[in-house]
C-alpha cells in the first residue's frame, strides 16, 4: 500500500523509495496494518524525513515518529498501568499503617 501511494504521488515513472525494510516493519507494527493510520503515520515520517534532511526512514525513526502521533490503544494502555499502580500503592500503604489487623 505503501509503494502503490508513492508511485501514484510520483511525478517520475519509479517511485524513490523513502522505507528501509525494517522502517516498513516499524510502521506495520505501529498501525497494526489499519490502512488510515499507515497514511498518518507515513505522513509523519516524510515529514521528519524533509526536516532531518534525510532519504531513508529506518526502524528509529519511524518509531519516533510514531510516538508522535496519538493512538488510543497506548494511551489506554498507559492509564490502566497507572491506576492499576496507584491502587496497589494505596493497599500497600494501608496495610503498612494497620498491620495488627491481618494478624488477627
């Protein structure tokens, strides 16, 4: 999908190749193969690409990228360690501040 979008944008009759291989498995990995968030994110990367004035996106890059643009699933993902953190934190401190009654 990725080289199909290229060459279509192409001016020229070969599309520049912007991935190396494992920027292509970063980006899969990162969109989880959604087809719109392949293009956000492949957007994002060219992006970097035109500021960093580089001609390959290897696996760092697209990953920096990637953490960059917002997906729900990590944030999701974050918040729910965190409160499971806290409220393990919270039964510790409770238990620290009344030990005499597990005891009994």
């Amino acid at each position: 999908m990725v080289k199909f979008r290229i060459e279509k944008a192409s001016a020229k009759d070969s599309a520049p190749s912007f991935f190396t291989y494992s920027g292509l498995w970063a980006l899969y990995l990162a969109t989880d193969g959604y087809p719109r968030k392949i293009v956000t994110l492949c957007h994002q990367v060219i992006l970097a690409l035109i500021i960093q004035n580089r001609s390959k996106a290897g696996w760092f890059l697209v990953r920096s990228s990637s953490q960059r643009v917002s997906t729900g699933r990590r944030t999701a993902l974050r918040w729910a360690t965190v409160s499971i953190l806290a409220v393990v934190l919270i039964v510790l401190v409770a238990v620290g501040m009344y030990p005499e009654r597990l005891e009994g």
